[in-house]
C-alpha cells in the first residue's frame, strides 16, 4: 500500500487541542501520526509513527487528527487506500 507524502485536507483542519497539563508542564513537540485513508477519505486506521516524548500529546496529537477531514489518493482516476504521514506540533508559543 502507498505511502502518500503530501497530505491533501477536504477542508482546513482545526488546531490540535493542547492539554492543559502539557502546558502546566511546558511540554512541547513534534507528533507524527501515520494515517490509513480508504477510498472515500475516511481515516481507518491512525497510529503514532514518531513520539514527542510526551504521552500526553501523543494522545492529544491522535485524537486531533481523528477529527480531519482529508482527500484520499488516486492513481489513473482512481481513489485507493493508502498511507499518509500527518506531522502535529504543539508549541507553546
């Protein structure tokens, strides 16, 4: 199955939610969550391939991703399953 290295969104995704207890404890990072898209677009699998270090926002960086609405891929016209790599940060900015 491919693994498709441009994420393409059906529409804008909102901003990861930041737990209140990884702010309290000034933790900050970069989650990559791999995603299986079917055909339709739906998310039917979604995993942390790339940990923050911080449990916390491994979780947090899932859910948010849960709640995207992405294009699937296609080859010759048509929409196939495939892989997407989804990069979340959390910055305390």
């Amino acid at each position: 199955m491919p693994i498709i290295d441009r994420v393409r969104f059906a529409k804008p995704p909102l901003p990861p939610i930041y737990p209140r207890l990884a702010i309290k404890r000034r933790q900050s990072g970069l989650v990559m969550v791999r995603v299986l898209l079917g055909p339709s677009g739906a998310i039917e699998k979604c995993r942390v391939l790339k940990s923050s270090g911080y449990k916390l926002l491994d979780d947090a960086a899932i859910k948010s991703v849960k709640r995207w609405h992405f294009e699937p891929a296609s080859m010759a016209g048509v929409r196939i399953r495939s892989w997407v790599d989804v990069p979340v940060e959390f910055n305390l900015r």
